[in-house]
C-alpha cells in the first residue's frame, strides 16, 4: 500500500536530498580542488595548464570507475532493495573522501602521492556510480505518478546544492594566504566530509523501501540477475538513454570544471571571482530545478529535456563569447545562463524520463547504466577541453563545437527512446 503522500513524501524526499547533497558535495569539492590546487600538490609542473591537465586526468579516473560503480550497485538495488545500495554508497564515497585530506602531498611521498589520489577518486566514483540511480527511485518510486517530475526532480537539486556548498567551502579556504591555501586549506572542505557522512548515515538508515520494489520482489518478477533481463530486453532503451544523458554530462562539466580553469588560468580572473560566479550558478540551479521538475509533470519530461539539450548546443559558443569580456559580471552571466539552461533543465527531469523506459525490476540497473557509461565522457571532458584549446592557440571555439556536436547526438538518442513495453510497467 502506497504511503500518504502528504506525511511521507517531504521526509522520502529529503532522504534523497540529504543523502545525495553529501555526496554531490564529496564529489565537487574533488573537481574543485583539481582546478585549483591538485596540479600543485600532486603533479607539480613548471607549466601550470600541465598540471592542471595531470589533474583533471586523475579527477576523470573517478568516471571510469562509475560504470563499476552503477552495475555493482544497480543489480544490489534491483536485486536487495534501493535502501541497501544506498547505504553502501554513501560509506564508500563518506570514506574515501575523507582519506583524500589526509593525503600527503607529492613533495612528502613522490610519486606514491598522486597513485593514492587516484585510488581513492576510483573510491569515489564507484559510490556515487550507485548513488544517482538510487537516489532517484528513493523519491521517484514513493511518489504519485502524476507528481514524479517534481518530486524526483528534489534529488537532482542536490547536484547544484553540492556545487554551491562545495564552492562556498573552498572560496573561504581559498581567503587563506596562497602558502598556507596550497600547504593545508585546500583539506579542511575534504576532512569536514567525515560529519556530514554521520549525518547522510542517520537519515537513509531510517527512510523506508519503496513500494515499486517491494511489489516487484512480493509478486516474484524481481530477477537474480537484472543485467541480464536488461540487456536481453531493453538494450535499445538502454543505448538510447545512454546516450540521451551525454549532452547533460559533457555541459555540465564542461562549464562548471573546465569553465573554472578556462576563467581563471586563461583569461586570467582571480578565483574569487570564478568561485563566485559558480556559486550563484549553485544557487540559482538549487531554486530552478523543482521549477523544472514541475514543468516535466505539466509537458511531459522529454519536451524539457529536448529544451535542455537544445539549449546546451545553442549557448556553447555564447557561453566562451561572454567570458572573453574579461569581467566578473561578464563571468556571472555566461555561468548562471549556460549551466541553468543547458544541464540544469536536463538534470531536474532526467532520472522521471529515464524511469519510463525501465521497468521497475531493472530500473535501478538501467539509470544507472546509461548514467554511469556516459559519464566517462563527461569525466574526461574538461581534459578534451583543455587539449582543444592548446591546439588551437587559446581559442576556445573548438570547444564550443565539441559541445554543440554532443548535443545533437543526444537530441537524435531522445528521439529514437520509447516507453518501455517488454517489463513490468512503471
């Protein structure tokens, strides 16, 4: 029997929330720090963009293992329950972040150290591979059908609530002294994960199952083996979705990551001013997407998808145009516009879409399939980024049609997805 939604829906939700901002937060303090100051710590360079390529390289390490990540923990969440799969990720994720601030730095240990950052990014990816699809079903799967855009949209805010509370940390870190920012200031936001793990724990330990699962695993249609079911019967869904989700994965990254470095290395904007441009880009993603994920419930979640993606190809080249302005304002204006029109308008209705074409048996294996696969590409993106602008002198045009070119590819997957016909129904 289905909980009542107005006593249960608001804690199922922020169960998701909570849980997922934790460790959006773990993961963006991580991308942050390798735009900033890991080129330093770990692969120092006489040439500074060398180092930051060395480690956005190490921060893609962490995409390559969310793939791992997705299958492990989708066939757990499909096969035992969302709530297990969810508690694991959160410890994995918790833990090895932790572990990152403690790391000694290259001066300290040589090579030794960068080989334990990119262990425990590979820690970081395998959790969070687990933790988009089930944070998603957590709420999607709790909520009535003819309100699961906005409330499956609450989660994915934790996305832009992690970026903002990430870059909120590290703006003030970054008010230390430049010696004192790059000896230990940089640790403080990565040991201060170790709280907030406590805190995700206590609430994902008392949220309930969901009623798609139990009625899948009462009724006899849950399978041992739900990659398998997957691939046997919805391949085509899955290659689809798969690469749907590239245009989020490559934008998104792609400003808030590579966008970061771009402003303050090449244009050469203090940080202050690139941390704060990204910030509000945070906080205006956190207000948006329930906005969005209501839209979804009223037109459907693939026309605001098709927006999303639309929009991601039509500001890639505005987006670059704007910050050659060489202005915080100018810096303010490209962020909040392209980030809030192009991945945020995707993200928000995202995991609702994608539960339409998996059956409730295999849903937590699907997202988390076509999520994870395409994050590879997302992960290795500011790197692509860095190495087009390089050969192109600086000019950052051939960027924008990398990001331009991924849209239309998704545009094309959106169109050829269906709702799904072979499972159980959603």
């Amino acid at each position: 029997m289905r909980l009542s939604v107005k006593i249960s829906m608001p804690k199922v939700a922020a169960a998701g929330f909570i849980g997922a901002l934790l460790e959006w937060y773990d993961f963006y303090i991580f991308s942050t720090a390798s735009a900033l100051v890991f080129g330093k710590v770990f692969f120092p360079s006489h040439n500074p963009l060398v180092g930051t390529m060395a480690a956005f390289g190490a921060f893609a390490s962490g995409f390559l293992s969310r793939p791992l990540g997705g299958l492990l923990f989708g066939h757990i969440g499909d096969r035992f329950g969302r709530k297990a799969s969810l508690i694991a990720t959160l410890l994995i994720i918790g833990v090895g972040t932790f572990l990152i601030g403690l790391l000694p730095s290259y001066a300290t240990i040589g090579v030794a150290a960068p080989v334990c950052l990119v262990i425990l990014r590979v820690l970081q990816g395998i959790g969070l591979g687990g933790e988009y699809g089930g944070a998603a079903l957590i709420t999607i799967e709790h909520a009535p059908h003819r309100e699961r855009g906005f409330w499956g949209s609450l989660p994915q805010a934790a996305s832009p609530a992690g970026l903002l509370l990430a870059t909120g940390v590290f703006s003030l870190a970054a008010f230390l002294p430049t010696g004192a920012f790059v000896a230990w200031g940089w640790r403080v936001p990565f040991l201060l994960s170790i709280a907030m793990l406590g805190v995700g724990l206590f609430i994902r330990l008392h949220v309930q199952e969901t009623p798609d699962f139990e009625r899948s695993r009462n009724d006899g249609t849950a399978r041992e083996m739900p990659l398998v079911e997957l691939l046997r019967h919805n391949w085509r869904n899955t290659l689809f979705a798969t690469g749907a989700r590239l245009a989020e994965t490559v934008s998104g990254n792609l400003i808030k990551s590579f966008g970061l470095t771009y402003a303050t290395i090449e244009l050469g904007l203090p940080a202050s001013v690139s941390l704060g441009a990204l910030m509000a880009t945070s906080a205006v993603g956190v207000l948006v997407t329930p906005l969005y994920g209501s839209l979804g419930d009223r037109f459907g979640e693939r026309a605001i998808y098709v927006a999303g993606a639309t929009f991601a190809a039509l500001l890639a080249f505005p987006f670059f145009w704007v910050l050659g302005a060489h202005t915080a304002t100018a810096a303010w204006i490209g962020f909040i516009v392209a980030y809030n029109l192009g991945p945020t308008l995707m993200l928000s209705v995202q995991p609702t879409f994608f539960t339409t074409v998996f059956g409730p048996r295999v849903r937590y294996t699907g997202l988390s399939v076509a999520y994870q696969v395409s994050s590879i590409l997302g992960g290795f993106t500011p790197l692509i980024a860095l190495w087009l602008l390089r050969e192109l002198g600086g000019a950052p045009w051939l960027v924008a049609s990398f990001l331009a070119v991924t849209a239309a590819v998704s545009l094309a997957c959106v169109a050829a997805m269906r709702r799904d016909t072979t499972l159980v129904p959603a």
